[in-house]
C-alpha cells in the first residue's frame, strides 16, 4: 500500500508541476494573441507605420511564448497514456474525443496561420495576413475550450454511459460535454487570459516609462492593455460567478472546501478573512476556525442566487444532510452509503463478467441491473473511510483567497491605471505606479496559476468525479521511473522558462532602446 501511495503522489506531482508550467503561458497566448489581431486591424484601417510597429513588437513576444507553450503542452498529453494509463482505458473514447479535436482542428490552426502571422510579412497581402493574425487567435480559444470542455467532463462527467461488457465509460451524447461547468470554464479561463495580457502589457509599458524611452509608443500600449484588461477582468468575474453556481450543484464538496465550511446553514455567511483550525476533522466539536471575518448571506448569494439557501458543509456532506427549498431537513445519500453502493456496483461487475463468460443471459442480466442502480457512485467503493474523499481543505481554502484578493486588486489596478492615463498622460510623471504596474506583473500569474489550483485541488480525490479516484486511475509502472522523469521534466521546464523570461527581457530592453513611434507627420 505505501507503494501505491507513492506512485499516486509522485503521478500527481508530475502532472501538476506539468499543468502549472503550462498554464504560464497559456492565458498570456490567449490573450496577447487578440490584442495583436486588433492593434494590426487599426494598422490596416490607418496605415499608421506606428500601429505597424506596436502589432509587430507585441507579435514578437507572443511568438517566444507561443513557442514555449506548445513545447509543455505535448508533454502533459502524453502523460495520460504513460502515467494514468488506467484512466485512459476507462474514458479514453470520451476524454480522447475533444483533445483529438483540439489536436486536428484548434492546433492545425495555429500551427498553420501563426507560420503565416509571424513569418508572412511581405510574403502575403496585408489583407490574408490580418486574417491569418485573427485566425491564429481564434485557433488559440478554441484549443482552449476543447481542453476545458475535457477537464469540465473531469469535474462533471457527463453524456455517456458504462459499458460492463468492455468495462469502460462510453460516449451517448456528444453534445452534453458542453455543460454549464464546461461553458463557464471555458470563457472563465478565456476571459481571465485577456485580463492577464493587460497586465504583461501595461507592466511592460511601463518599463518603457520607467526608462524614459518610447513614452509615446507605451502610452498608447498602456491604453490598449488597461482597456482590453478590464473588460477581461469583469468578463472573468461574471463567468467566475457562473462557475461557483455550477460548483454548488455539482460539487458541492468543492465549495465547502473552498471556504473551509464543515457545517452549513440557511443564508450562510462568506468567509473573507479567516484562519483555519488545523485540529478540526469532519466529525469532531471543534470550530472550523480561529479567527474569522465574514460577509453575511454572502455564500447563499453565491452559491445559489438566494439569499436565503441552505449550503451543505464537508460534514454536511458527507452525513447526507441537505435543506429543501421548503427549509425542510431532508436526506441524501451519505458517503458510509455511497462507500458500500460502490461495492455493490463493483460486485455486480465482477458478476457481470462471470455470467458473460459463462453464457448465463439472466445472471448477465440481473447484474447488469444492478450495476446501473449503483454504478454512480462506482469510484466511492475504492475508499476505506469517509474521509479519504475530502478534498485538502487547507490547500484549496488558502487558494481561492489569493485568486480573490488578486482579482479584485487588479480590478481596481486597471481603473487606476485608465484614470492616470487619459489624465494629461499623468501616468508618464506617476514613477510609484510604474513600478507597480511592473511589480503586478508576476502576481497576476500568481492569481492565475491559483485559479486553476482551486479548480483542480478541490475536485481531489477525484481523477472523474465520483467515478474513479487518482488510487485507481494510475499506471502500473515503479515508482522510481515517476521520480527520475518528475524531475527531468522540474528541470527541464524550468530551463525553458528561464529562457523564456530572459528572451523577453533582452528583447523588450533592446526594442525600447529603438524609435517604436514617430510623429505621424514624419
């Protein structure tokens, strides 16, 4: 046993030392992709020499990072068939559905139109290259969303069925992938990417101010970034709201992790500061914390839209104790229940299998029966207690914090930055907020890279929800190939993201130093 915990522990820490490199530069190519498309769209419209300068000085960072990106990218697919090769069986003809769309169709379109955006100009008319600029951006968003339509199924697997004669899950409706949870998710991530970019391009701006060169050129940069930016940041704050709703109705374990809630109420409060109690569990008298600040009704809201609602807690949970929308205390399925229907489902299986073999078509039916009843609550029979099936309470409560206080700093960051900007171009006299606007900038990957921490911590221990935990969905392999390869891949990433960041800097510091605006009348 403690070797199978191993192997899941280094397994997950590989996927995600995986998952966080890449997710650095995959919101700054969503983003910057687009800002790029419009500033060579005003080129086009103005034949401005220096709109022609901004769009290529962006669409030069944008290519180092593309480039980077696609690199971490491959690797993290590849790590479904090598390390969870389990869970690939299990979904392979759902999971694999999407990515071989993104794969066919999103990266096709990137790899062939960004060749053409970074490499076409003079070769092509302006006219198909500003196609192929906005072709590239468009490819980018929807590599994106048939990789969160996938990981949202993760999260709310829905729009197949269990097939007991090949033991895996298969597809029945193609178009149920695209739930709420998958939409949300999708334009959450999209939306918080644009907000990310305009930061990268205001703190680079304002390098530039820093320095005293090109003000004009970062000047009108820093326009374009804190207006793209901010539509961005509210677009991620209403989509964010969206997917707490989906997070209440389908993962309701998730949310009270989330705000470390062990035991809910009508009109419940929304924790804003707190300090969590490291010696409370599920099912003792402790507090949930030793300091708090709240707002009150502030997760009811949240959670359902109603002021008034019941939101379970983890011990809520998992007892089974849920409110009507009458107020009454009703009874669901607790996880003592769904441990034990779990096993019935497995047992069924396994009588399944043996009626097949054995020709015997009502004992096949019988079981089959059986399993359907019980089958959703399948991956709950791979536990031994209740508690193995709480998320890390403390990890994905201190997550959501940074991710909100973050967003809701950079949402008055680009508020700021508008009023200094269209103020007598007061923001080239303000040194204090030029350096921070450039401090701000690895702090909105911090508050990304924390998003993405709540979406994927507090959905553990689940690989699918419900259906198959991270102790079943791993690969046979020793835990010592994990280990070398985890490291190969810490050592590796971290290499290319110190190219990356030093690429950039020499180039932004060479490219400032060069006349990147001149009088329209020059």
């Amino acid at each position: 046993m403690e070797n199978l915990t191993s192997l899941v522990d280094w397994s997950r820490l590989q996927f995600a030392i995986t998952a966080i490199y890449h997710w650095l530069f995959v919101p700054l190519t969503l983003g910057l992709s687009v800002i790029v498309a419009v500033m060579e769209s005003v080129y086009l419209k103005t034949k401005s020499d220096n709109w022609l300068r901004a769009t290529k000085f962006w669409m030069t960072l944008l290519a180092i990072n593309f480039a980077v990106g696609v690199a971490t990218g491959l690797i993290l697919e590849f790590e479904f068939g090598t390390n969870w090769s389990n869970y690939s069986w299990f979904v392979g003809d759902i999971f694999g559905a999407p990515l071989a769309i993104e794969g066919i169709v999103a990266f096709f379109m990137e790899a062939t139109f960004g060749a053409v955006m970074f490499f076409g100009w003079n070769k092509v008319s302006p006219r198909f290259h500003l196609l192929s600029t906005w072709l590239t951006a468009i490819g980018a968003s929807i590599s994106a969303l048939w990789i969160l339509v996938a990981n949202a199924w993760m999260q709310y697997p829905v729009g197949m069925e269990f097939d007991p004669a090949q033991m895996r899950n298969v597809m029945n409706d193609f178009w149920a992938l695209f739930s709420g949870v998958a939409v949300n998710k999708f334009f959450h991530a999209v939306f918080s990417g644009w907000a990310l970019s305009g930061v990268f391009v205001i703190g680079v701006s304002c390098y530039m101010l820093w320095r005293k060169r090109n003000v004009r050129f970062a000047v009108n940069s820093i326009k374009a970034g804190a207006w793209f930016g901010l539509a961005g940041m509210l677009l991620t704050m209403q989509t964010g709201d969206g997917s707490a709703v989906e997070v209440a109705r389908h993962q309701p374990m998730k949310l009270a992790a989330m705000e470390g809630l062990y035991h809910g109420h009508t009109g419940q409060s929304l924790t804003g500061i707190a300090i969590l109690n490291p010696d409370k569990e599920w099912d003792n008298a402790e507090d949930e914390y030793l300091f708090e600040i709240s707002i009150p009704y502030g997760l009811s809201i949240l959670a359902n839209h109603d002021i008034d609602s019941f939101v379970p807690g983890i011990s809520d949970i998992i007892q089974g104790i849920s409110i009507n929308a009458e107020g009454d205390t009703v009874s669901t399925v607790s996880y003592a229940e769904r441990i034990e229907r779990g096993k019935l489902a497995h047992k069924a299986l396994a009588e399944y299998d043996a009626a097949r073999k054995a020709g015997d078509n009502e004992a096949l039916a019988a079981a089959e029966s059986e399993l359907r009843i019980n089958y959703p609550y399948f991956g709950y029979a791979y536990f031994k207690d209740v508690k193995e099936a709480i998320p890390p309470v403390g990890l994905t409560f201190t997550m959501f914090r940074i991710m909100v206080v973050l967003g809701s700093y950079f949402l008055l960051f680009f508020v700021v930055t508008l009023i200094l900007v269209y103020r007598k171009d007061l923001i080239t006299r303000a040194r204090w907020f030029q350096l921070a606007a450039m401090v701000s900038v690895p702090f909105m990957w911090i508050c990304s890279e924390a998003g993405w921490a709540v979406a994927e911590v507090g959905r553990q221990p689940w690989t699918i929800q419900d259906l198959l935990p991270t102790c079943a969905a791993i690969s046979d392999i020793p835990t010592s190939s994990v280990v070398i390869t985890f490291w190969m891949f810490a050592a590796v990433f971290t290499l290319l993201l110190a190219a990356e960041v030093t690429i950039m800097c020499k180039y932004v510091d060479k490219k400032s130093k060069e006349p990147l605006y001149l009088p329209e009348n020059a």
